[in-house]
C-alpha cells in the first residue's frame, strides 16, 4: 500500500463544495475527467497527500 493518496476538491464559484479522496492519481483524473464541462464556474484540484494526513 502506497503513503499517498490523491484528494479532488470541487470548488464551485470560489467555495469548496466537495472533497474526494481516490488511491492513485488516474483515479483522481478519471473523476475529473468525467465532471469537466459541468458548469463553468466548477474548478477540480488534484493534490497528492500524505495518507496520515487522511486517517489516523
């Protein structure tokens, strides 16, 4: 098991609407992927994370 993992934030018109946690980075990009083009205020950021930073 990797030390990281990938966090996908959805910031909707300057505010976090929502954030999701995946276990590799082509995860995280194939959910952005499919919500791109949703609305054109939605913006996805993709980040590494260390998972301790996740769960205790």
């Amino acid at each position: 098991m990797s030390n990281l993992v990938w966090k996908c934030e959805q910031w909707f018109a300057g505010q976090m609407q929502q954030s999701e946690v995946f276990f590799s980075e082509d995860q995280a990009r194939d959910f952005a992927r499919k919500l791109s083009g949703v609305a054109p205020d939605l913006v996805l950021k993709i980040e590494p994370m260390p998972i301790q930073h996740v769960w205790n």
